[in-house]
C-alpha cells in the first residue's frame, strides 16, 4: 500500500478550512506570519507552498522577506513585533538561516503560544512532559498519516533513524506519548548495525538526509515504512528508502515526494488554527 500523504494533508487542510471559517464567524481572523531570510532556492520553495497553502485554507498570510545580510537585531525586532500584533497568530522562521545568524536565539523569542512550527523549547518541553502544546509539524504529520490508514502504533517496535530536534527526537516522543504507546528505538549516526537494529522494526522512519540509505536489508516483511527524507539528487527528490528495493516486501510505504512532506506543511496550518482558537479562548 502507497500511503499518500498529499490526499492525507488534504483532509488535514479541510479541517482547518473548516475551524478557519469558524473562527471568522465569529469575527476572528487567523494569520500566519512567514519570514524567510536569505536567498536559499528551497526555503524560498518552502515558503511559497506555506503561503499558498495558508491562503487556501482561509489563514490570512503575512509575508517578511529579509536579505540574507540582515543584521540579528533587525530579526528580532520583527519577531517582537509579530509577537505583538493580534493579526498573527502562528509565526514560521523558515530554517536553516543564512550563516552568522543566531538561530536558537531567534526561535527562542518567538511568543510560544504562537510558534506554529512547535520548535520552541517551551513547546518542547510541554512534549517532554506528555502537556498539551504546539507540537513540530512534521513528526505530528507522519502521526496522522498512519492514523488515517489505521496503522496501530500501540506496542509495536517503532525503529526511528535520526535523532534530530526537528523530526527525529520529537517524533519518538510523540510514539510514546500515553494514548500512542510505541515502543521506540532511535537509531543514529552511531548505531551499530543499522541494518539488524531496522530489521526488528514494525515501523520505520527514517529521517537521515542520506538518500536511498534504507534498502531491502534493513526491512522486514510487512513493515511500514515513512520516509521523511527529502534529498536532492541529480535524478530530482529522492528519499532515504530504497522505494523501489523495499516496495514488494513491506505492507505500506510513503513516496518522495507525496508522502510526509505535504503533511509537513498542512500541519503548520493546523498549528496556526489551534493556536487562534487557544487565544479566541482566552488561552
Ligand atoms: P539532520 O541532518 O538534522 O539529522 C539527521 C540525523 O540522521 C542525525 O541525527 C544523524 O545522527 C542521523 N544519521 C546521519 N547519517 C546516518 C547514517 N548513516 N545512519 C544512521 N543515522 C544517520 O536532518 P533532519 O533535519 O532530521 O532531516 C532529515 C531528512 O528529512 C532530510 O532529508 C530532510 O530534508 C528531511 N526533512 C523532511 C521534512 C519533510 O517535510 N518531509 C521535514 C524535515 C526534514
């Protein structure tokens, strides 16, 4: 089974459609703020497919495009401001930043209760702890994936390869998160034997950056596999699975592309409106 995450992240954008018109209803209007610094051709893609995307589901889109010579102070300022402006409710800093920014310092003053993309260390934390909170976009996309297709993570061994703060930490604590109830191995540039360690998966995902690194050896038969790797080569996107080595032996697999990348993005919507209906609220 192809699990097609472009028709998952379409229900995902319904729904906030949906809770967007809401909201306008009753006279609250919900924006997201994108500053994107520097001229990187993908964060420059990146961001066009955000702006779109919050536009299409009703989120009003509020566009800073920064040269990549920007001084530090200049970008917090703007951080402040947006922190500050009732319009905004979700901010995005597309990442990487252009080299000799402080980035950690940057996300850090992003207001958490509008940190759409879930990277702050408050919002880490309240991870950490099993609280309620913006949670990262992409592992919570990879979530609703296998949920949509009724994939049961509860007590299945879950192999996640990465360990970065963006997908791979994150994404083994939402598996064993109480109600989710994986049982989570993090396998990393260190591990030994990659291959045996993914082979003792029901679940993989692999967020690596290394393309194709997940081949017919490291898949048992009938696992799942998400690949959440976006690489590019000189033959287009490719992920870090061998899709075409490992398609016949396992039960489900996500293309590249069409697979976890457009959840990446309908999940910053889906942040953006829970963080408005949190501030509607009162929260
Ligand atoms: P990263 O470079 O921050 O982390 C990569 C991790 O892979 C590290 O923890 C490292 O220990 C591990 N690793 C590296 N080589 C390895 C090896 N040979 N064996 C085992 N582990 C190894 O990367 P990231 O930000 O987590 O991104 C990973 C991939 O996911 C990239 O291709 C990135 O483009 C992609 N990505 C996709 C989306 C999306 O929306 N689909 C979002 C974020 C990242």
């Amino acid at each position: 089974m192809i699990l097609d995450g472009k028709a998952v992240a379409e229900t995902v954008k319904a729904d906030v459609a949906t809770r967007v018109a809401a909201l306008n209803q009753r006279g609250v209007s919900v924006g997201l703020a994108t500053v994107l610094v520097g001229d990187d051709p993908a964060s420059h893609v990146y961001v066009r497919s955000k702006r779109r995307t919050a536009e299409a589901t009703g989120i009003n889109s509020f566009h800073h495009e920064l040269p990549a010579n920007t001084p530090q102070r200049d970008i917090e300022a703007l951080i402040e401001q947006l922190n500050a402006d009732p319009a905004v409710d979700g901010i995005l800093v597309q990442l990487p930043l252009p080299h000799g920014l402080d980035s950690d310092r940057i996300t850090e003053l992003i207001d958490p209760s509008k940190d759409a993309d879930g990277l702050h260390p408050f919002n880490l934390g309240l991870l950490v702890l099993g609280r309620d909170g913006l949670t990262p976009c992409t592992p919570t996309g990879v979530l609703r994936i296998l949920e949509h297709y009724g994939i049961e993570i509860s007590g299945k061994n879950v192999v996640i390869v990465g360990r970065s703060f963006l997908v791979g930490r994150p994404q083994a604590l939402l598996m064993i998160q109480k109600g989710a109830d994986a049982t989570v191995t993090i396998a990393h540039s260190r591990t030994n034997d990659l291959a045996a360690v993914c082979r003792g998966a029901d679940i993989i995902v692999a967020a690596v950056g290394v393309p194709k690194l997940i081949g017919a050896g490291h898949v048992s038969p009938g696992a799942v596999v998400i690949d959440v790797g976006i690489n590019r080569t000189d033959d287009g996107l490719v992920g870090d699975v061998d899709f075409d080595a490992v398609q016949d032996i396992v039960s489900a697999i996500t293309p590249v592309p069409g697979g976890v990348g457009p959840m990446t993005v309908a999940m910053l919507m889906h942040n953006t409106v829970t963080a408005a209906e949190w501030r509607a609220a009162g929260g």
